[in-house]
C-alpha cells in the first residue's frame, strides 16, 4: 500500500494544453448524462464545470427539456449523440427510481455508456453501474452514497462509519469493485486498490449544494482530454480524479476568500485555478 500527497506540481501535469494542430474533436469530447426533472440545476453546473475546464465538446444527452437550461448557460453545448472520449454519467440521478418518467428516460441513456466503451465517471444515479463496465471507470461518491452501494454489495457499513475512517473504506470500495473511488468530503481520497491519493483538507465554504456537481464536471473535462494517456496508463486516471479536486478546492478558494459562495461561483473561477497553476 502506497500513500501519495497531490500538489499542484501533480495538477499540472493533468492539464494538457493545446497545440496548433489540434481541433474539436482532437481535444477531447464529453459525453454527459446528468440531471433530472427533480434536480435540473445538475446538468447546468457538470456541463458548465467542464467547459470551464476545458475540453473540444460537450455532448449533452437531453430529455425533458434540459437542454434549453444547459444552452441558455453554456450554448457551446452539443445536444445530439455522437462519438466521445469520456463519459459524466449520474449526478442529479435518482439510484434506480423509474416511478418519475423523465428519471427512466436518463437512465435509458446509460445504454450508450456500454456501446462506447471509453473511460467512464460515475455518480450519484449511475453508481450502480460500478464494476459492471469493462472500461476504466472511477466513481464519486460521497459517505452516504458508498455507503447505499456498499451495502447492495453485501457489505454493510455506516456513513458516520466511512466519514471517520474514509482512506479504510475508500480501499475497500475500490478493491471490492474494481474501480477508482473519489470519495468525497472534507478530505477527500482518492484509491485505486490499496493505494491511496490525499488531497489537502477542503474550504468549508464547500459545503453546499451543487459542489460535487462541478467535481464531477472539472474531473470529466480532465478525463476527456487525457483520454489516450488514460489509455496507455493504468494510474493515470487516479491522478486526473485527484487533480480535479484539487482543481475543486483551488477555484473555490479564489471564489471565496474566505466569504460564502455558491457552486455556480466555483465554476466561474476554474480558468483563473487552472491558469494559476500552469
């Protein structure tokens, strides 16, 4: 078992910049399958957090309606299917509830998750998916959410359980299912079997609605473009989960200096975050 620090030194090394011969297409795109009736703010803030990262499209998979919400933000945005090189799969997703129509119809589109088998991220209502994909996947989960899927794995634990010991329960999650576990709070880690990525303790200010929804958008962006060296390294998806929450925690301080903020400031101080670090 190995135990890693992440620094910005690390972060940089996530970002790839772009070169003149590079387009659209070559920079990688984001396939995203998030928010619900119930919760249609999420796919204005996963979308508008990798755009803001940076990547070459967006590939919004829409129904109900949510695409006018996700264009009147982010009108780069693409709402028709198509080749990606990343998949953001959940967040604002009820876990397997097919009573709310427009919640069946997102869930319908996890099927396209399957047929283009690139490097996945799954949340929230797609963490039931955890271990049944062949492609590099990492989770994001925070305490109650692996605890609800642990548990529907026979291993029951308590969230209060996993918030006081989360680098335990983060290796045994990732182990147990055969993927990389973002878990998030606080302190946030990363594992990837046994070993373990730290991240430097989280603003406070953090701690409030839509955050891990712009989490899930900046790690998307980061495993959009780095999809090929994803691809030639087993590790390096580990390194992307942790560079973007770092990238998480960098935006939200420039936003707050020690003030309030909301998740939809976080977002607009990504380009700075990131411009500080290269």
């Amino acid at each position: 078992m190995t135990i890693r620090k992440w620094s910005s030194r690390d972060v940089k090394k996530s970002i790839v910049i772009p070169s003149d011969l590079d387009n659209k297409y070559s920079r990688g795109v984001l396939g995203v399958i998030t928010g619900s009736a119930k919760f249609p703010g999420v796919a204005v803030l996963s979308t508008g957090a990798a755009s803001a990262t940076g990547l070459g499209m967006i590939r919004f998979h829409s129904s109900s309606g949510l695409a006018h919400l996700v264009m009147h933000r982010n009108p780069e945005v693409v709402v028709q299917p198509g080749p990606v090189t990343a998949w953001l799969a959940g967040s604002g997703i009820e876990a397997k509830k097919y009573s709310d129509h427009t919640t069946w119809q997102r869930h319908r589109w996890f099927t396209l998750i399957t047929q283009q088998s690139v490097p996945t991220i799954l949340d929230a209502g797609a963490l039931h998916l955890a271990g049944k994909l062949e492609q590099p996947t990492v989770i994001t989960p925070h305490a109650g959410e692996l605890s609800r899927l642990l548990g529907s794995r026979g291993i029951t634990v308590e969230s209060e359980a996993i918030e006081g010991d989360p680098k335990k329960w983060a290796r045994v999650a990732s182990q147990e299912l055969g993927v990389i576990v973002l878990l998030k709070g606080s302190r946030t880690v990363i594992a990837q079997g046994a070993d373990l990525i730290e991240l430097p303790r989280s603003t406070p200010w953090l701690a409030t609605a839509g955050t891990g929804d712009v989490l899930a958008g900046i790690l998307g962006a980061l495993v959009a473009t780095n999809y090929i060296e994803i691809l030639n390294d087993k590790e390096h998806l580990a390194h992307l989960a942790a560079s973007a929450a770092y990238l998480h925690n960098s935006a939200a301080l420039l936003a707050s200096r020690g003030s309030p903020i909301t998740a939809s400031q976080v977002i607009d101080y990504i380009p700075a975050a990131i411009g500080k670090i290269l």
